[in-house]
C-alpha cells in the first residue's frame, strides 16, 4: 500500500500503524460488512448493546496488569518490532525492556 506523498511514503514510525490499519481496514471491508448485516449474529448484538445506559467499572481492575495480559503485550511488541525497520527501532530503544 503506498501513501500519497511527492516524496515517496512517510518515513515516521507513527505512518507505520496507520498504514496496517488502513491495509486491514480495504481487506477486510467486504468480510466486516457481511459480518455487521448477519441477521442472526450481528444484528441482535447491535441491538443489545443499544439497550445498554450505564455500566459500573471497577477501577482498580483496570489498574492491575496481569501475568496473561503483560506477557501479550510483550509478544506484540517482538512482533511489531521484528518487522519494524531498524531506523524505527532505534527511536525506542527501551520499550521492549
């Protein structure tokens, strides 16, 4: 995918992110689309959470990392980083520490 730029694409780590997501989004539209219209899946979900007012969230437990969830982010970050160009890697140099 190519980004519109008289220079060639952007060279900032930050155009990165936003060029996947605009890749999944152009693959993955039709996929998306069909899925949100499923009359017996989707469409009573969107209706539920229509229904929804208010929530109570317990704060604390957003506050708490878990062992599953840190060990995600930590296998995310060697993901995104082994496909991330070294002249991008070098502007974090501690974020996988």
């Amino acid at each position: 995918m190519k980004e519109p730029s008289p220079n060639g694409p952007k060279k900032d780590a930050s155009s990165l992110s936003v060029r996947l997501l605009r890749y999944v989004i152009a693959t993955s539209y039709a996929k998306i689309t069909r899925r949100l219209k499923h009359k017996t899946l989707s469409q009573p979900y969107i209706r539920s959470l229509k229904t929804v007012d208010t929530f109570n969230m317990v704060e604390s437990e957003l506050e708490q990392p878990t062992r599953q969830g840190t060990e995600n982010d930590r296998l995310f970050l060697i993901k995104f980083f082994s496909t991330t160009p070294p002249e991008f890697q070098i502007q974090f140099p501690k974020l996988l520490k």
